[in-house]
C-alpha cells in the first residue's frame, strides 16, 4: 500500500514538473506521445476509484502477480483503444487542462488508496483480488509508465529506487524467472518488458540464465 502511494506520487509529480513544450515529445509507448501517455494516467487513475468501491464476494481469483496476462507480441499503438486515447488527449488542446485532470482525479485515487481496507474484496475485468493486490499490481503500472513518461526527457526525475526494486519482483514473478544480477533495476524492467533492446553483452546473459524476456504484459 505504502509503495503504492509513492510510485502514484512521484509518476503525478513529475508530469507536473513537465514544461508544456514536453507534451507533444515521443513516450516511451508506442505510437504515444507524452500528452496520450497522461491521458491514458487519468483514465488509469478513474479505473482505480471504480474497482476500489466495487466489492466483491467469493474468494479473490488474481494475485498482484496473476493479474497481469501477457502476449507474444509487443504494443504497436494501433489497437482500437490505444487510438482512441490518442484522439482523447488532442482533444484537451492545451497541456494545463490534462495537468489539471491529472492532478484532480489522481489526488482522489491516491486518497481513495490510502483509505482502503487491504483485505477488501473488489472486483475489476472479471477478476476478483483484495484491494492490497490490486494496488500492488498497480505499483508496475505506474512504474513502466514513469519510464515511458520520462524516456526521451533526460532532465526528469526517475522513479524511487524502491519502487524500481519492487516492480523488477514483480516481473521476475510474473515471468518466473529471475534477471541477471547485474542487471540495473531500471535496465531490468526497460529489457525485460522489451522498452529497450539489450546489447550483445545483456543478451548474452540473459541467454545464458536461460531468462523468458522481453514479458509483454496485457
């Protein structure tokens, strides 16, 4: 819960600090700008207010691990919803308004987080976790999207160290392998989600540790 709250606090701080001029910059997801990659945190930000109060019975389904399902394939931008966060954000027109949208309705996930019962039953796609899994889920979330955000701005601060050390757990757990120890965090998550090409040297290792990455998620 805690990482939760700063993965969400430093991912909203720092599209705040953006100068407007850095809205329409390549993220690091594809066929995004930075103004799509915020729009696409507002809608994150409303699913999380949904699922929080939409509880559910029975026992959870999902973990924070098996909420993610991956693919074979990476993203190409040109699924029907990933277009349609494109024409979302031009229609904001000015960076201050999605700014704005972003802080008000992510200030309201945050609290709505922080007032969660962890054990809370709440249910969202047709899965049920406690409200602890789901946002422990969403730690990853936040986290690639901070480096997505930040991935041709080299002046922007970077995730917490600790955040980037939980989120790289989580990834081994979902690809049930571990990275090479001599991976970075934040060289981990970028090669292991398929964010960046691994030199001959990182490619090496990972085949010699016998490593299933890149891990699209879905």
């Amino acid at each position: 819960m805690d990482l939760f709250a700063r993965s969400w606090t430093a991912l909203r701080t720092a599209v705040a600090d953006l100068p407007d001029e850095d809205f329409a910059r390549p993220s690091g997801c594809a066929g995004w700008l930075v103004r799509d990659l915020v729009c696409h945190l507002i809608i994150d930000a409303q699913d999380v207010l949904i699922t929080l109060v939409t509880p559910a019975d029975g026992e959870p389904t999902r973990t924070a691990v098996t909420y993610w399902e991956t693919t074979e394939k990476p993203p190409t931008g040109d699924d029907p919803l990933d277009a349609l966060i494109v024409r979302l954000a031009a229609a904001y027109q000015e960076p201050g308004l999605l700014k704005f949208h972003l802080d008000d309705v992510g200030a309201a996930a945050g609290r709505a987080a922080a007032l969660a019962d962890p054990d809370l039953r709440v249910s969202t796609r047709d899965m049920v976790l406690t409200a602890g899994d789901y946002l422990s889920a969403y730690v990853l979330e936040w986290t690639l999207h901070h480096l997505d955000l930040i991935e041709h701005l080299p002046n922007a601060a970077q995730p917490p160290a600790e955040v980037l050390a939980y989120t790289r757990h989580l990834l081994e757990q979902i690809a049930g392998t571990p990275f090479p120890a001599s991976f970075s965090d934040n060289d981990a998550l970028l090669i292991g989600t398929g964010r960046r090409v691994p030199t001959p040297g990182e490619r090496a290792e990972l085949d010699s540790a016998s490593a299933r990455f890149p891990v699209y998620l879905a």
